[in-house]
C-alpha cells in the first residue's frame, strides 16, 4: 500500500515540472498523510493544482466516513467504488454539469513502507537517487450530501429548526492513491507499490481511453530505500528531518 508519501520541492520547481500552477501557496512536505487535503492534477483541469483530500469517498457512499486511500490496479475498472473515475476522466453531473468524478495525478517525490523487525515496525523511505519528482496514478470523486444527511436536529423529525443545529455539509472532493504489484526494490519491503507513471506517459493517465497499459510495477535501477526516523509515525510531524537516513 502507500499510505504516506513526501513532496519537498519548491512551488515553482514543481509548476514547471508538471507543466500547472498553483492557485494556493504550496510548501514542502515531509510527511503527507491520509486525511489531509494535497496537491493532485485533475484530468478535467489538467493546467491547475487542485488540493483535495487524501481518502477517496465514492459518490454514492451514504456518508462521508472511512475514506480509501489506496485503489489496486487489478480491480479498478470493476469495483464500484473506482470504476466511474478510472473509465471517465471527467465524470460530469448531466443536470448540474460539475464534473463528479475522474483520474489525476499525484506529484510525489518519495513515500513509506514500514517492515516489522524485532524492535517494532521500522519504516523505510522509497524514492529515486536524485528525489527527482515523480507522478502517481490517481483517481478522485466528489461526494455531495443527501437532503437527508443534511437534515440535523428538530428539522430532520419535522419539528423546525433549532439555534443549536450543525450547519449542512457541503461536498467534498477526495482521492486516492492506484497500487499496483511491487518491483524488485520494494517487494523486499511490501506487497504493493504506488503506480508511478512513467514521465513521458503522465498526461496519457489523464486522457487515454484505455490506461491499463499505464498500472506497471516501475523499474527499480535508479531507487532507493533506506531507513528513517519512526518520527513519521504521527501524521502530525512534518519537517525535513524525517527523510535523513539513519546512521
């Protein structure tokens, strides 16, 4: 699985690279988690970085809980959860016209793997020589509320309003991570790798008909893993320090 992954490069370097702007500030990461919200390239606006949250939320889900943050490359053109987003780049909604669903990008320049040892699980960080950049094949939808998730307190009984009623929510647009069998390097590590596209192929994952082609285990000449802090641990620590190799 990929379950957290790094993108430490500066904003304009990574505008360039990928060929689209930010339409926020954007600041290196050490430590990108499920649940928060990062930078992914929407098939539907594919010169623009959108940041959506880690933990794909399918549109016909009656609630907005237990997001899934990884999706195999085996199945997802089959399960319903991924299925609309990987055969339509660009869902749309026919009566209100907001695209709903569709494939993306996920700019990446390294993620974890964690290895049970004697002393606990050790985590690994997997990622080119050089930390050059990579893309990670995506998949995102937008979840909207049902009229009846959105009724709260005496108004869901038909009894009125109250002062202490939560406010409705709105959507939400999530994504997730497509993984895919591992190569040589990391099958020492885990089962599964993140689909990392090859660069020259990044926008055909955003517009082919058919990308299955696409979902291969990426060579693994030029990576590397190496060990690194169990500081990465918690979500909540994000600094450089945490991609140093242990001594």
């Amino acid at each position: 699985m990929c379950g957290r992954y790094t993108l430490f490069l500066e904003q304009a370097d990574l505008e360039e690279r990928f060929d689209a702007r930010f339409s926020e500030p954007f600041s290196p990461r050490y430590n990108m988690a499920p649940g928060q919200e990062l930078p992914v390239i929407r098939a539907d606006d594919p010169e623009r970085f959108r940041h959506l949250e880690w933990g794909l939320i399918p549109d016909w889900a009656e609630d907005d809980t237990g997001g899934l943050i990884n999706a195999r490359a085996e199945t997802v053109s089959t399960k319903p959860s991924f299925r609309e987003a990987y055969e339509n780049p660009g869902k749309r909604d026919g009566s209100k016209g907001t695209v709903q669903a569709g494939r993306c990008l996920v700019p990446a320049n390294g993620f974890y793997e964690w290895v049970e040892t004697d002393d606990g699980k050790q985590p690994f960080r997997v990622a080119f020589e050089d930390d050059r950049p990579f893309a990670m094949a995506g998949l995102w939808t937008r979840w909207e509320p049902s009229a009846e998730t959105t009724q709260t307190g005496l108004d869901a009984f038909g009894g009125g309003s109250s002062e202490t009623d939560d406010e409705p929510e709105g959507p939400r647009e999530t994504f997730t991570v497509v993984t895919t069998e591992p190569n040589d390097l990391i099958g020492e590590y885990h089962h599964r790798m993140a689909a990392i596209l090859e660069p020259g192929r990044e926008r055909e994952w955003l517009s082919a008909a058919d990308p299955s082609s696409l979902l291969q285990p990426y060579q693994s000449a030029e990576m590397r893993a190496y060990p690194v802090s169990t500081a990465v641990n918690s979500p909540a620590v994000d600094e450089p320090s945490l991609v140093d190799p242990l001594e």
